[in-house]
C-alpha cells in the first residue's frame, strides 16, 4: 500500500472526504486508484500507520473509510541532530537529507561555515528540500517527520547535551566506537564543509565545551563524512 503523509489527519475519524488536490492527484492519476483499494495516512506525529480503504474517488476528492492502524517501530530510541556546514552545491543537500531522512536523522540544521561557499537558498528551494524530506518519509515508512532548519548565523554557545564535530586531528578526540548511546540522550553532530572546518571555528566548538571527533587517517568528503559517522552512532544503539 502507499504511505502517503498527511500534516492535519484527525485519526479520531474514521470517515472523511480527503480534497488535498496533491494527494488526490496522486491516488487518482498516478496510482490509479479505484473504490476498495486501500492507501497508508500518516500524521508524522505519532508511531502509527493508519489503513484507509477507498469508498469513492474523482479527480477533486476520495471518500475513505479507516479500516485498521499498524503500530509502528520506524524510530530510533535516541535524538540525532545533523549540524551540517552548507555545501558547495544545492544537489549535495538534497540527496543529504533524502538519504538521512531514510536512514535516519532526527533534525536537519544547515550553516554557514567559514569555508561554506556562497549558496543562496531561497523559500522556494527550502519549500522544494521540505517536500524532498516528506516524500523520503513516506517512501521508507518512516512515522515523524524530521524539521528543517537554515542557520545563517550560527551560535555555537548554550547548544544542549552532546556537542560533536568532525576534526581531521586525532589529539584529544574521541572515537565512534567510544560514544555510548542511551534512550535520553541527544547528540547534535556538527559535520564540515569542503576543506574543512578553520582553525577560528575549531577554536570556537572547544571553548564552548564541543567533543572533537576524529573519523580515520583520511579526510572524507562531507558528503560522505555524514555517512560514515551518523550511521555509526545509529547502529551503535540498537
């Protein structure tokens, strides 16, 4: 069944008339629906997964009946928040957080480093990296949808529980493997732009009291740097 995410689902009722044109486009036109096909509603706020069966449907609205909820297990039991320096390219975020979305990150917050590139990201792409975070929800069957936040002007002071960042240097850092995860806690992880954070910035996460943290030997790119260390820590947890 396709999941679909709907923000103002009242999972109270059991019988309603959906007139979300997008959505309706995309059951009727796309998926080509008919009356007894059922389709997946999900309000991003709770672990549930709510079954619809299709009563009616034209190309302005579906008439659907509930016809069962599914107890979901589609989050980890820590919070993750990706700290991530703006790249150099607007195609490098997306398929940030359209992988991370599946794989899982609580929360997106893009800045500008002092080696980010000059990237303009107007409401209409934010619109556009919102719309790519829902759909990736829906595809991988995931239930809360993460936020997006972009950071202009980062301030590293009074950021709550766990501070981490990607250093290159393995003087005084930790490693992955000697992170422990539990249920309550909540890591933000601050990953570096191309060429990597600069000295003023490194010197900035220590005196606010950051954790460096130090990968391997070699320099990842960020794209990849993400990758290699959010996963680490998700599966460390399980």
């Amino acid at each position: 069944m396709q999941r679909f995410y709907l923000e103002d689902l009242n999972t109270t009722n059991f019988n309603f008339v959906l007139k979300d044109l997008d959505l309706v486009h995309q059951i009727w036109r796309v998926l080509r629906s008919k009356p007894w096909d059922k389709v997946i509603l999900f309000d991003g706020k709770d672990l549930w997964d709510y079954v619809f069966e299709i009563k009616e449907i034209t190309k302005t609205e579906v008439v659907l009946e509930q016809v069962d909820r599914i107890e979901k297990k589609s989050e980890i039991d820590f919070e993750l928040n990706l700290f991530q320096a703006i790249p150099n390219k607007m195609d490098k975020i997306e398929d940030i957080i359209k992988n991370w979305t599946q794989i899982w990150v609580s929360n997106f917050l893009f800045f500008k480093a002092n080696r980010s590139q000059k990237l303009v990201i107007s409401d209409k792409k934010i619109e556009r990296l919102n719309k790519i975070i829902k759909e990736a929800a829906e595809q991988c069957g995931r239930n809360i949808i993460p936020w997006l936040i972009i950071w202009e002007k980062p301030n590293f002071m009074n950021l709550d529980w766990e501070n981490y960042f990607l250093h290159t240097k393995n003087n005084d850092s930790k490693i992955l493997k000697n992170i422990k995860i539990q249920s309550w806690k909540i890591i933000n992880l601050f990953v570096w732009p191309e060429w990597g954070f600069d000295e003023d910035e490194v010197w900035k996460f220590n005196r606010n009291e950051f954790r460096s943290l130090y990968l391997w030997e070699r320099i990842l790119r960020t794209e990849l740097a993400w990758i290699s260390s959010a996963f680490y820590l998700i599966q460390n947890s399980l």
